[in-house]
C-alpha cells in the first residue's frame, strides 16, 4: 500500500477486511462477560449515533422547510425588479411590495 493519502478502492477493500479479521480475532479473546459488556457498549453507540442523525436530519428539514428559529430576515434585494432595499413594505424602486413583510 505505497499511496496511504489516497489508497484505491482495492486497497481500501483490503484494508476493511483486514480491520474485520483484526476485529473477530480481539472479539472471540474476550471472556463471555467482556463480549457482553462490548455489546452492549456499542448497542449503546450505535442508539447515540442515531439519535444524533435524527436530531440533524429535523433540523435540517426546518430550515429547509424555512422554519428557523428566527423571524424571517428582510429580502436584501426586491424580487420584482433587483434593487437593493433596506428595509421596508415596499420596493423604493419599483414599489413593489416586498417578501417577507
């Protein structure tokens, strides 16, 4: 494995099953009572892991949905004719009225 910054899918295949033989062989050393205790550590992680993955996937969803926990910002520019605004029902420019107002 010369390239180590960027190994080739066939190296990374030999990698990962090196790291599960490597895995399986500390496993079966371990006495009843250490296996247990393992599996339940890492049920434990893994329980973690996913609470951590839905908490970003929610908040993902609520500022995709544009339901941030903020009032909505101002439009900086208007979405009728482009002019910048500073504030404001209304465009200065165009009169148009303004997004989020």
């Amino acid at each position: 494995m010369e390239n180590m910054k960027n190994p080739s899918p066939e190296e990374l295949a030999k990698m990962l099953e090196k790291a599960k033989r490597d895995a399986q062989a500390a496993f079966e050393k371990l006495t009843p009572e250490e296996r247990e205790q393992a599996m339940r550590r890492a049920q434990k992680m893994m329980e973690e892991d996913k609470a951590s993955m839905q908490a970003l996937l929610d908040q993902a969803a609520k500022v995709a949905a544009g339901a941030s926990s903020g009032p909505k910002a101002a439009p900086k520019f208007c979405t009728n004719c482009g002019a910048p605004v500073s504030g404001g029902k209304f465009c200065a420019s165009c009169g148009s009225p303004l997004n989020g107002n």
